[in-house]
C-alpha cells in the first residue's frame, strides 16, 4: 500500500457539483485501488459492480453511476480482459506527476538494500561453513543456520548433492544463493491456499470463487516448476565443478 496525491483543489472542482457524495466517495475508493502497489499503475481489476460495491461498502446503484459519470467526464476507461473488467483512471501522470518515478526507485532501493543484506547473510553463513569443513568435524546440530537447512534439504530430498569443496569462491556463493532459493520456493509450495489468497488479496480484488481458485493452481504450479527448473541448475553446476 502506498499514499497518493489528492489536491486541495478536489473541494472546489467539478467533481462537487457532477457527482453525488456517494459517487464522490467512490472516486476516492477507485484512486486507491488504482494506487496499490501490487497493480499496474493508474488501473485495478473488478468483477463486477456488486463485488465491488462490497469492496468499498458502496451501494451498487452509486457505483454504477459513479463509473458511468467518471467514464462520460473522460476521467475513467473500463476495458473487459479475458481476466474480467479492468478500470483505468486517465491522465494518471498529471495528476500523480513524478509517482511511477518516485516508486521505481522506492522499490529499486528496497531491493538493493534487501540484496545487500541477503548478501551479508549469506557470507556470514558461508564463513561458518567452511570453517567447519575444514574442522573435520561432522555437521551437528550446533552448527549456522546455512549448514542445518541444507542438511534438512538432503534429508528431505535425497537428491540434493553437497557442495564440493575445491571450487573458486564465486561459484561457492552462487551455489549457496541457489540453495536459498530452492528453499524458499520449497516453503512456497507449501502455502496453503488461505495463505496464498492473502498474500495477494490486493492483487485479485473482485475475483469470484472459481478465479480466485484457478490462480491459486497456477501460482502454486509456478512455483513448484521453479523450484523443479532451480534444482536442475544447481545440480549442474555441481556436476561441473566435482
């Protein structure tokens, strides 16, 4: 969830005078379903009226009317997608000037803080790693948190090959981030489908039961085929380095 603007101006504009409160009320609602981060920009998904009258706690009747004012004052599009009703509010950019831009580089800091630490972590693991490889001594149960869940890994797969010893630290690190990764989508595939509706419960707004089942197949399948395509890789590259 993010903010946006709403500019002072909105007391005094047209809209007063076009729209009822209740329509008014709606506009709002839809800028902030157009405004979650998890959408595209400027647009959000429905399925119909009545689900999204529910949504906003708005009578059905008003956000009929509030689309078709909105649509007829050039402030709304409404385009039908084989993934059901998707409303676009117009000149996003005028009235939201710089907040793509602004978001881009949110998300793009986000992700570099969250790779910088992911990296901390991981040569903080790797350390504790090799030194008990080079202790000699067997992987107990006092060992970092990297050496346990890979051990978890093997006992639970029994396909998953120990990383080799003698290979270029790169390709160590790469192996280790792989390993991160397999696990991960392991823990993924083993949502729930409450889970999985919730953590995209902004994204699949208005989806009615039978869509809202059929995405949770398809992102359950996703993910188990990247966890499948990521295993191949990281038992390749072992292959190469042993």
């Amino acid at each position: 969830m993010q903010w946006f603007k709403l500019h002072t101006k909105y007391i005094i504009s047209t809209i007063k005078d076009e729209l009822t409160p209740a329509e008014r009320a709606a506009w709002i609602g839809f800028l902030c379903l157009a405004n979650i981060d998890d959408l595209a920009l400027g647009t959000f998904k429905y399925v119909d009226e009545a689900s999204l009258g529910k949504l906003l706690n708005i009578p059905e009747v008003d956000i009929h009317s509030a689309i078709e004012k909105n649509i007829k004052a050039k402030r709304l599009r409404v385009d039908e997608t084989e993934e059901g009703l998707v409303a676009t509010v117009l000149n996003q950019d005028k009235y939201q000037p710089g907040q793509k831009e602004w978001r881009e580089k949110k998300k793009a800091k986000e992700k570099k803080l969250e790779n910088e630490m992911t990296e901390r972590q991981e040569k903080k693991g790797l350390a504790a790693y090799l030194e008990k490889e080079q202790s000699g001594y067997p992987q107990t149960s006092s060992s970092s948190n990297i050496s346990e869940n890979e051990t978890e890994e093997e006992k639970g797969d029994g396909k998953l090959p120990p990383i080799p010893q003698s290979i270029p630290f790169k390709i160590r690190d790469k192996l280790m981030n792989k390993r991160a990764g397999i696990r991960e989508y392991k823990r993924l595939v083993t949502l729930t489908d409450d889970e999985i509706r919730e953590k995209h419960r902004y994204l699949w707004t208005g989806c009615n039961e039978d869509e809202l089942n059929s995405r949770v197949s398809h992102y359950r399948e996703e993910n188990e085929v990247s966890l499948e395509r990521l295993k191949r890789e990281y038992k390749q590259l072992v292959a190469d380095y042993s």
